[in-house]
C-alpha cells in the first residue's frame, strides 16, 4: 500500500483537501445518524456528541476549490454547511450545479451533486438525495478517463449512498456500498477513506447483527490508526472510534480510546485546539454512560474552560447543568444558569443552536420557576429553526413547547403545538422524532378525556417504536439511558388503556391480545436497549404455536397503581384479573420477599410476603388452572417481579413449585423449541474451585462437577484450564448440547457489569455470547442447555434479572438454568446432580426435571429452607 507521501503525489492538493472535506462530511452523515444529539433522550441524557469524526472541514481555505470552476459558490455551500444552515447550503450547491452543467464538467457536477446529497439528507428529503447521488453515478459512468480523483469521487458518492441506505434501514445495502467504497479507497491508498468507510461498515454490522464481524471492522480501524502519523487523524479518528464504542455498550474500551485521542492533543502542544474540548466532550458522555456522574461533570467542566471558546463550551455547561439538577445540587446548578445566560444571546442560527436552546429550556423547567425562560428559549428555538428552514429541528421545537404548555394544563395549545410538529416529522420522514409526537398526543387526549382518540394516538406511536427497533438501538447513542422515560412509559400507557377502556368496562379477547403484544414489545426493547442491539433474532417461535397442552402462561403487567395479569390457558380465551397494588408496593414487597428468601432460615414475614405476591398473581385463578389440569407454569415476568423465584411463591399451605412445575421466558416467542434429546446428551462442564480474580474460592464446585459427571457423559475443563480461549475451542470442535459453567458470575441491568468467571478473566456479556455463538458458523444447531451454577443478580440492582434474560437469550442456547443467588454448599451441588438424574433418567421436561430436584431438597429436613432450592430458575424452553 501506497504511503501518505506516494498518495500526496497522486492526487493534486486542492483536489486532496475538497476530498477530505467530502470525506469528513460523509463518515460524519452517516456516523451523525448515531452520533449526533438527538433531543429524544435529552431529558436523561448529556445531548451532544463531540464534533463529525475525522477529517475536519476547517482546514479547508478559500483557494481549496480554484481547480473547480464556479469554486466560490461550492465553497460558501460548504461554509453554510459547516454552520448547520443546510437549507441556504443547498440553495448555493444549486446554484454551483447549474455553473457546472453549462460548462460539461462532468467530474465537478458529481461533485456537487454528493454535496447536494448531504444537504437534502440533513434536511429529512430522502427523494431528492437519492436523486442526487443516482444523477451523480450515473455522470461518472460517462466520465471516460479513469483517474484517481474520479476514483474517489466515486468511492464519495459510494459513501454518501451508504449513509443514506443505513437512515433508511436499509443496513445490508448500506454494508454492500460502504464495502465497495471501502475497496475503492485501499485501491487508491487513501487511508483516510478507507478508515472512514470501515468505521460506517461497522454500523451497518452492528444493525444487521453482525457483532463479531464488526468487533472486527473496528479492530482493524484502530490497528490503521496506530500506523498514522497524521496527529490531528489519529486523534479524530480514534475518538470517532471511541464513539461508536460506547455505541455499542463498550464503554471501558470507549474510554480506553478516547484517552488516546485526548493524550495525541495533548502531547502535539497545542492545548486550545477545539479537539481538545470535543474529546472532552466525548469522555464526559462515556463517564455519564458508565454511570460516573462526577467523573462526568470533570469532563464537561474542562470541555467548557478549554481555549478558543466554541459552541462545545455551551454543549458541555449544558451537559453540567442538566447533571447537577437531577443530582439536586441547585446552587451549582443556577451559578452554570447564571454563566450561560450571556454566551446564549452570541449564538448564530444553527442546528446545534436551536438544539441547545432545547436542552436548556427542558433542564430549565426541571430548576424551578423558569418555565417563563424556557418558553422564551423554545419560541427563540422555532424561529430560529425557520429563518434556517430546518424542519427537523422545528419539529422538535414546537412539539417541545407544546410538552411545555401540556406540562403547564394549557391543553388545546399544548394539542395543537404537538400537532404541527408530528406533521412535520411525518414531512420529512422521520419516525425518531413522529413517535414521540404521537405519544404526547395521547397523551394529551387522554388528559381531556377522549379515550377512544388517546388509545389510537398510542396505537400509532407503539408500532412506529415497533418499526424503529434495531433503528432505536443502532441509530440512537442515547437510548440506553433515557429508556425508562421515553420509551418505556409509551408500552405502559397504552397497556392501561387497552386493560382499562372505560368505566365499567372489560377489555376485549382482542384488546388483550394487544395488551399482551405491547408487553412483549418492551421486553423486547428492553433487551435491546441493554445489548445496544436487535438480540431476539433467528429461528424464534410464537409460544402459542408451541405444543404446550399442559402449560399456562402467565403475564403479570406492572402499572403504577396497579398490578394487571393476562393468563392463557390451553384452548381458553385469555382471562384478565388485576390487583390494587401500587408499583411501590410491589417493589417494595418483592425486595423484602427476595431479602428473606436468601436466609439460612425460613421466618414467618417471608412466609407472608411469599402468599401475598402469591395472592396477586395465582390465587385468583388457582382453580382455573386447577380444573384446566396444567402441570406447567410459564411466567413472562415484569420489572420487580424478576428478581424473585416464582417456584417459592406460598398459598399458606404448599409453595408454588409443590404443585406445578415453573419456567421463565423473556417473550411470547422461543428459539426453535422442542423436547431435549436425553439419549445424546453431552455435556461441557467447566468450573473454579480456586480464588481467582478478588473471588473467592468455591470448594464445592468440584462436587457439583463429578455429580454431572455421573449422570452425562462430560468433558471437564477445571481451574487453569479452564480459560477464555479453552472454551471457545471445546464449543467450535465438539458437538455440546448442554454447557454447564459453575464459577462466579454476575447478572447486572448494565451488560458491562455483566460476567462469568474465567481463569483468565472475567468473561463480559457480549464476549460470552461471541463465544458461545461462535459455533453457528459451522454448527446450525444452538445449544440445548445453558447451566450457570454460583452466578448471582448484583446487590443493590433492582433490574439486574434483565442481565439474566440478556445472557439466556444471547447465549442462543434454547433453555437456560441459572441462579439468582449463589449458594456456595453441598446443596447446589446436590440439586445440579438430582436435576441431571431426573432429565436422563425419567425421560421428563426440563422444568420438570428442575421441580424434582427442587422437591428433593425441599423433602430432606437439611435443606427444606427456600435459600437452599429456590434460588434455581429455568428460562427459555421448558420441554
């Protein structure tokens, strides 16, 4: 390959720097697509994102474009370009296109035609972008000399389509130009290119669910990036790099990077370069991911005081602001007000303007007695955003008032703002922003009592939610952390209006089935949103489809003055009962209720406790599911509910688990469910004994290993051998149906405190999932059976059984036996062993062999206390 100074020569200087403006523009669409704020999350979320990625449109000078006629006009496009005025941008590349069209030349007419492309594609009008990247194609099919700068262009033009393709969900098409693009420029040796178009190839993996194909592709940036000598680069490409980490959920090596990133400024000696700010910047949204507020505010503190002052600055004391409110420090948070006010009224018209007057104005009303201001802000925001005729930005803006104005009870303003910002959005195609519209005027209808309207505003906003999913997830760097308040009351509310349609009022089979579907939705997305990817993919089943003639499904629903279930039996319409107990109450209950099942003793109050959630989920139909004959209970638990065994719920005489057997799913579908084939059982058992890592050792183990031993042929891997790298190379080589790990482990709601425990090192989430699914490129078949003994939920997290159902589903085994706490004694090895007799032996289900070696334990006076048998669950496939 070529070095920078062979490829200096190859390609003239002015054509090299209106390239890298083009190239900068292009990785920056499409990595913007996820990059950029986006004012959906802003109420939870720091806003901004550093700057677009790599090359810099700032190093472009006035005399960049004299090889093109008509240079003037395409320079003052990119300038208006490079200030978000996108609209005025476009109106001059027009202008520009017209020039050239009269002059034949027909290399700088696709040019202009890639700029034209970019600014229809911030402006949401995907036709006309299309248009131009086609007409741009198609004009450098007729160019008949082959030259490096028409290469490029070429791969330009390639890039552009790729961003436009991915905005569109269209990822695999995106993948397929952004690869030809990518060829193109290793052909010519542009590594600049080439690293853009590998980072957008990446995206495009991740959408698709490629993960460890683009685990890979970033690899690869980052070993081209060690080989640049370029600082400025190096520095932007490794924090574009490190963006899209913490896109993916890898925030300690987002950090890792960007540190880099910052370290190559630093040590160029020029400590008032903007990059320096955006790098901070970046490691302040990483910190706030990871859950360090105060490293965060560090962060955005020294982002704000770095030299020039920028618009960074005021992202950054916004970030601060929004940070200190929510932590209550209000004094903090009015000396930032105070600061910001006079830099406010020095800003120029612009996207990340009129996003910052957004921001300010939601954190405002949350500071007390500034709803005024925040208006104020919002109508500035408006105005600003149709003098530059940004629509996008305008519909956030006015749908943002009209938050304001639904907030304050003005309701037929607040209908009638939300109104014209939803119509805008369904303008310009932009269903990250349509849904939310769609939601507040539910909302709003609701709030003056028209339900019927209302259930049909969230009916619309749930299926946009439902064609956004992978869309929310690999578009939305966001949505991890505003989850819970822009995404997931949207399942809820509509949930409480189809359960509940008016007085005195059931609901419906098919308000139910609705119901139910919307529930299903938000485990789903809930999933999502903890993997930063689309998880539930492949060969998945409805349950309903499932032969399950003695299994009932259970779906208790979580509202927040109520406690909804939807039962179905087999061949019954669905049935519906509710508990008065508020979403407080039921947390409260299931915290202490969990508490007292980890004792070493049962004592009355957990006895208690145990009939009471017993009371709202069972008793109302224990005689149905009595005369129904049944012998299997399936739950799709909600919220609170996961974090305790449903097998130790207590009707003052039996436990659950006496009666029936117990199963757990995430969702209504299945991957590919069918009975285990006992007879050709094998099993890879791997386990620690030995303190590793700050654990401590778990001398059991090697009980619990000989008692699987026993019962299945095993292949062992014990302590030393027991490594990341061992493991991957027994599950690619042999043919497992069940893997069985006993050693520590973690089930947390963040997947990056999410682990089991290797002799080399604690195995994260996403690596454990690479590695049990590495298998699938040779082997179709998913693992039967996933055993993880000694795992535990972390303390203090009231959703770390959602850490529980990731590992289940992403492993892509079909069923998955887990602990929720670990028990490190003769009993877990004792119940390990009975549940494998009872699976070869008795030719039963797997929740069944589960209850019989639950109720082994339960019978023997040693081990009759929940602590010792409860803590087991089964998720996924029962039979």
């Amino acid at each position: 390959m070529l070095d920078n100074l062979q490829m200096a020569k190859k390609i003239p200087k002015l054509w090299r720097k209106v390239l890298a403006f083009l190239l900068c523009v292009l990785t920056g669409m499409s990595l913007t697509l996820m990059l950029e704020f986006r004012p959906v999350t802003a109420s939870s979320v720091p806003p901004f994102p550093s700057s677009l990625p790599l090359l810099q449109a700032e190093k472009i000078t006035e005399n960049s474009t004299q090889y093109l006629s008509n240079s003037n006009l395409i320079q003052q496009g990119r300038e208006l370009y490079k200030t978000e005025r996108y609209a005025e941008a476009v109106n001059i590349w027009q202008q520009a296109l017209k020039a050239e069209q009269n002059q034949n030349n027909l290399s700088s007419q696709a040019m202009v035609l890639n700029y034209l492309a970019l600014g229809y594609q911030q402006l949401g009008q995907w036709q006309q972008a299309k248009q131009a990247i086609t007409s741009s194609l198609q004009l450098l099919e007729n160019v008949k000399q082959t030259t490096p700068q028409t290469k490029l262009i070429l791969a330009q033009t390639l890039n552009n389509q790729g961003s436009l393709e991915l905005a569109q969900g269209q990822a695999e098409k995106a993948l397929n130009s952004w690869q030809q693009a990518t060829k193109i420029y290793t052909e010519t040796s542009y590594i600049q290119g080439r690293i853009g178009s590998l980072i957008n190839q990446a995206q495009a993996q991740q959408a698709l669910g490629l993960y460890l194909q683009a685990r890979k592709t970033l690899t690869d940036v980052e070993k081209a990036l060690k080989n640049q000598t370029d600082t400025q680069l190096k520095s932007k490409g490794l924090r574009s790099l490190g963006n899209v980490l913490r896109l993916v959920g890898a925030f300690d090596d987002s950090q890792k990077i960007l540190q880099q990133s910052l370290q190559i400024l630093q040590n160029s000696g020029n400590l008032t370069t903007p990059e320096i700010s955006a790098t901070l910047l970046s490691l302040g949204n990483t910190a706030y991911a990871q859950g360090d507020k105060e490293s965060a505010l560090k962060y955005y503190e020294q982002a704000a005081t770095t030299e020039p002052k920028n618009i960074t600055e005021i992202q950054a004391q916004i970030n601060q602001l929004y940070i200190l409110i929510n932590n209550g420090k209000l004094v903090d948070a009015k000396n930032i007000w105070i600061q910001l006010q006079p830099k406010l009224a020095n800003l120029f018209p612009s996207r990340s303007t009129i996003y910052a007057y957004i921001n300010l104005a939601k954190s405002l009303v949350k500071l007390g007695n500034q709803k005024n201001e925040s208006a104020k802000f919002l109508a500035t925001a408006i105005q600003q955003a149709k003098s530059i005729n940004d629509q996008k930005a305008q519909s956030y803006a006015l749908g943002y008032l009209g938050r304001l104005y639904e907030q304050t009870q003005q309701l037929s303003n607040a209908q009638k703002l939300t109104e014209q910002a939803l119509q805008i959005a369904q303008s310009i195609n932009a269903p990250d922003v349509a849904y939310q519209w769609q939601w507040q005027l539910g909302r709003i209808l609701k709030a003056q009592g028209s339900i019927k309207p209302a259930t049909d505003a969230y009916q619309v906003a749930f299926t946009t939610l439902k064609s956004l999913r992978s869309d929310l997830v690999a578009v939305n760097t966001d949505i991890q952390f505003s989850f819970g308040e822009t995404v997931e009351p949207v399942y809820r509310e509509y949930v409480e209006l189809l359960l509940n349609p008016g007085t005195n009022t059931e609901p419906s089979q098919e308000q139910l089935k609705q119901a139910r579907q919307v529930i299903e939705s938000l485990q789903l997305a809930e999933l999502d949103n903890f993997f930063r990817s689309a998880c539930l993919e492949g060969q998945i089943v409805p349950i309903e489809q499932i032969q399950q003639s003695q299994a009932a499904v259970i779906y208790p629903i979580i509202l927040k003055d109520r406690l909804e279930v939807i039962l179905s039996l087999p061949q019954q319409a669905l049935h519906h009962y509710a508990a008065k107990v508020s979403q407080n109450e039921v947390e409260e209950v299931t915290e202490k209720l969990r508490f007292n099942l980890e004792k070493p003793y049962t004592t009355p109050e957990g006895k208690l406790l145990s009939a009471k959630v017993y009371d709202w989920l069972i008793r109302p139909v224990q005689t149905e599911l009595a005369q129904s004959q049944v012998k299997t209970l399936v739950f799709i638990l909600d919220g609170a509910l996961r974090n305790i065994p449903m097998a130790a719920l207590y009707d003052g005489q039996q436990y659950l688990l006496e009666k029936y057997s117990v199963a757990l799913t995430p969702g209504l579908e299945l991957l590919g469910p069918r009975p285990l084939q006992q007879s050709r059982l094998k099993t890879l058992v791997a386990g620690l004994t030995e303190a590793r890592h700050g654990f401590s050792s778990l001398p059991n183990v090697n009980e619990e290993l000989k008692a699987v031993e026993s019962e299945v042929p095993s292949e062992v891997l014990l302590n030393k051998t027991f490594t990341s790298t061992a493991l991957r190379q027994q599950i690619d080589s042999l043919p497992f149906s069940v893997v069985h790990l006993a050693t520590h482990g973690q089930f947390s709601s963040n997947a990056d405190e999410t682990f089991v425990l290797a002799w080399d090192k604690p195995m994260k989430v996403n690596e454990l999932k690479d590695l049990l699914r590495s298998r699938e490129q040779t082997r179709p078949e998913p693992i039967e059976l996933l055993v993880l003994s000694a795992c535990e939920t972390a303390e203090g997290d009231k959703r770390a059984a959602l850490g529980l159902a990731g590992v289940a589903i992403q492993a892509g085994a079909r069923s998955t036996l887990a602990s929720l706490w670990s028990l490190d004694d003769e009993s877990g090895a004792r119940l390990i062993g009975q549940f494998y007799k009872e699976l070869v032996t008795k030719q039963v289900t797997k929740a069944e062999a589960l209850r019989l070696a639950q109720l082994s334990l339960l019978k023997d006076p040693d081990y009759r206390h929940p602590v010792h048998w409860a803590s087991y669950v089964l998720l996924g496939n029962w039979l």
